[in-house]
C-alpha cells in the first residue's frame, strides 16, 4: 500500500505587504523532502510504500498569491495523479495559508485531493498551533494533529503522532472520525504559551486523552488573529473511532478553553514604545531587551519601521543600545562600500551616522541570505538588513558582526522573546506598537472575522 508524503506551508498576515514569490519557499522534492520530515521511518517499517512529492514552506509573510499558490499545488496533485490507488496521504501543513482568491489554501487542497483518491484513502495532516481551522476542514481530512507547544518545540513529534495514527488506521481497517468545534474567541498570540497555565494543564488533558485507544489526536487550536478571515477564531479538534466520542471530548475541551479567556496575560511588561524605551533607559539591569511586536517578522511584518529607533536617537541614551534587523535595502546598498568609521548621512533620520560592522543575515534555517550593515549613532547601533530577517538567537548577532554581549538595550523584532536569547536577557520588555503584527486586536480593523468574538464582544458560549 503506498502513502503519499508532502508538506506546503505558509503562515499568512493579511496586514502585511509582502507576499511570497516562488522562491520565497525554501524547497525540496523527492527523497530530499524527507531532509525535512521524520514520517518516512514510521511508513516503512510498517511495510507501507512510501511516494515522496514536495517540501514547500516559506517563513510567515503576507497572503499567498494565486499562482505561487497553484505552482506548488500543482505538483503535489501530480504526485496524487500519478498514484491514484495510494492508500494513505500524509501533509505537513501550517493551518493559516490565505490564498488571494481562494482563502484556506489547506482546504483547497484537501478538496483538490479528494477528487482523485479513492472513497477509502485515509488523510492525515499536521498542523501548528495557530491553525485558523475551516468548518469544512473535518470532511476532508480524516487525522489532524496539532503542535502542544507555543512556542513550538514538538513539530517532530506532531509529524510523528499524524503517521502513527495514519498506519494504525490502515493496519486495522479503522475509519476514524475528526470533529471541530469553533471556540470564539481570538487573543493575543504573544499572550498565549503552554509552558503556563491555564493552557498548561488543557494541554496535559490533551496527551491524556490520547492515551485512550479509541482517541488518535486531542487538540486545542489557538488561532492566528493577523489573518482576517471567516476561519479566523480558536478550536478545538478530536479524531476518534466514533463521532459520538470525537464530538463529546471537542465539545468539553472547548467549554474549558472558553473559560479560561480572560486568564491569559503577557509575562512580561508590556508598554506603549515610548514607556519600555523610557523603562530601558532608566532600568539597573544589566541588558534589557525589547521586542518590537507591531513589527514581528517572524508573524509576518516586514521589519521595515524604524519608530523605536527614533525614539532612542531622541532621547541621546548614556547606554550602549542596539536596534537589530531593520529592513532598509537601499541603506544597505548604499552604503555597502563604506568602510568601518566612514561618516555618512541618513537623510531619512536627518543625522549622520558611522559605519560599524558589514555583516551578513540568516534565514530561518540558518542559511546565508543576505548582507547586514551596522550604522552607529553615538551610543545607538542600528543593524540594517538588505532583506526580512528575524533576530532570535545570539548567532544572528554573531553573523552581522555586532556583539550582543557589549549591549546594554537591545531591541528586536519579535513578540514573545525566543527561548534562544532568554539566557542574554536580565529584563523583558514588550512594546506594543502598531504594524502588521500589532497585538492590540481592536487595532487590527479585522472585517471577516465571524462575529460575535471575544474579546471584542461580550458574551455567552456553550459547545
């Protein structure tokens, strides 16, 4: 019996302005797909034949166009074409792909698939915690698991529970169930970590009930708030042996994600910008970070404002501060040829600056994908990238040849701080600007949404 293997991602903002070109996605097909996912083992072990087609997955970025989108698609659904009778089909996808003209571009596919497998043919999928699930989403997809880590650390083990799940069923003859119930609510994602209670102990009812023979996946489904759509909420998610049993556990996981909606809270400050540069400056800790969360590339901002900035070259701070991965391609370009301690002008900031470091940025598989240029304005270094990239962990800082140890403040552009810089920092601080992954949803003028939703409503629920 052979099983069908891919994986298509893209985590969509529908506030942002770039939208990913083909080679936006980093890319892989055939056998080398599986340099990026761990089911193949789990297949042929159980004596299933395994048939490779893609790995197409570009970092978070505005809505998917429609003929990117169709370009990889289309090769997946060759892949099915040529092998109608398969058995089983496994895909890695992120749950949040908006498709200029289309919408969910997982549930597209789905449906896409369905027209040329067989009634019989099982699919399994995985998907990342921020999943916006579409109702229709259960009708095509027979297996859904999703990541119990914010941020996410299982994505192997997720693969892994999908698969499992996917031979058991094949092996035995079993249809399974899956049941989604909306959950109307829509937080701040940089509010929401399983590390924490109250999703702490939800997620720990959700790998127990796993544990059920009759129970394949339990999942909650936070939502992903920068994407207006009609799917756009939490849910919750059960794959079992029987509708009844799916049904049940779904509905009782969210009544009790339901009341837990006002629990959730940021865990650390979190300030307008000119509050957290105003707490840097006056703090006693040895470094200080900031996050610039209306501007988070790593949800799918461009990295290209420069407010906070501004307001450190105002203030004149005694403290050696940095301002990481700001996107200005021109002011790389510019100024690539100056040498270090070169004077130049930044007519956009009105001042001059000095050349301190050229450097180079990484992708989010730590590739090479461009320069960086290091501009220093007395104690303010501003690290520059040709091109989008998210400065989560020291090397980042190693690769653009600035020494994150030599800083006092240091501002990226991030939400929550990734565990990678955690070590480094003495202090946190959020600054909740505007942006395209600003966190203040009554910011965000979301139109689609369903209403009513919490919490820009007040209201009861009962699944």
């Amino acid at each position: 019996m052979k099983i069908i293997v891919a994986s298509f991602q893209c985590e969509s903002n529908s506030k942002a302005k770039l939208h990913p070109q083909k080679h936006d996605f980093e890319y892989f097909k055939g056998e080398d797909i599986f340099k990026k996912l761990v089911v193949k083992e789990i297949f042929v072990e159980n004596g299933f034949e395994v048939v490779p087609s893609i790995y197409a997955v570009a970092l978070p970025s505005a809505t998917v166009e429609r003929d990117t989108y169709e370009y990889y698609k289309e090769q997946i659904m060759d892949t099915l074409r040529a092998n109608p009778d398969a058995a089983g089909v496994y895909i890695f996808f992120h749950g949040s792909m908006e498709v200029e003209e289309i919408g969910s571009g997982e549930l597209y596919l789905l449906k896409e698939i369905r027209k040329v497998v067989s009634k019989d043919c099982l699919i399994s999928i995985s998907l990342d915690a921020h999943a916006n699930i579409t109702d229709e989403l259960c009708d095509y997809a027979d297996i859904i698991s999703g990541f119990k880590t914010v941020p996410h650390i299982d994505q192997k083990e997720c693969q892994q529970r999908s698969a499992n799940a996917l031979v058991y069923c094949l092996k035995n003859g079993v249809k399974p169930y899956a049941y989604m119930q909306r959950v109307p609510f829509l937080l701040k994602n940089d509010t929401l970590q399983t590390a924490y209670e109250p999703l702490k102990g939800l997620i720990e009812e959700t790998v127990a009930l796993e544990k059920a023979p009759d129970v394949f996946t339990a999942n909650l489904f936070l939502g992903h708030c920068w994407i207006d759509a009609p799917n756009t909420s939490a849910s919750t998610v059960v794959c079992a042996t029987s509708k009844p049993r799916a049904e049940s556990i779904a509905k009782d996981l969210a009544n009790k994600l339901w009341a837990t909606r006002r629990d959730y809270k940021f865990l650390c400050e979190a300030e307008l910008p000119e509050e957290c540069v105003k707490r840097a400056i006056e703090g006693k800790e040895k470094r200080i970070f900031i996050t610039d969360s209306g501007d988070n590339t790593t949800a799918g901002a461009e990295g290209d404002t420069t407010g906070i900035l501004r307001l450190f070259l105002k203030e004149k701070t005694r403290k050696k501060t940095c301002v990481a991965g700001i996107t200005d391609f021109d002011i790389v370009n510019d100024f690539w040829n100056k040498k270090e301690g070169e004077e130049v002008f930044l007519q956009q900031f009105d001042c001059v600056g000095k050349i301190k470091a050229h450097g180079e940025i990484l992708g989010w598989t730590k590739e090479i994908i461009g320069r960086s240029l290091t501009i220093a304005f007395d104690n303010v270094d501003a690290v520059f990238t040709e091109y989008r990239s998210a400065f989560i962990e020291k090397g980042n800082f190693d690769k653009a040849n600035v020494d994150l140890l030599g800083y006092e403040i240091v501002v990226v552009k991030l939400g929550y701080l990734f565990t990678e810089l955690k070590p480094y920092a003495d202090r946190e601080l959020f600054a909740l600007s505007d942006g395209a992954s600003c966190v203040e949803l009554a910011r965000l003028n979301l139109k689609k949404i369903v209403r009513p939703m919490f919490p820009l409503d007040e209201f009861d629920f009962k699944a």
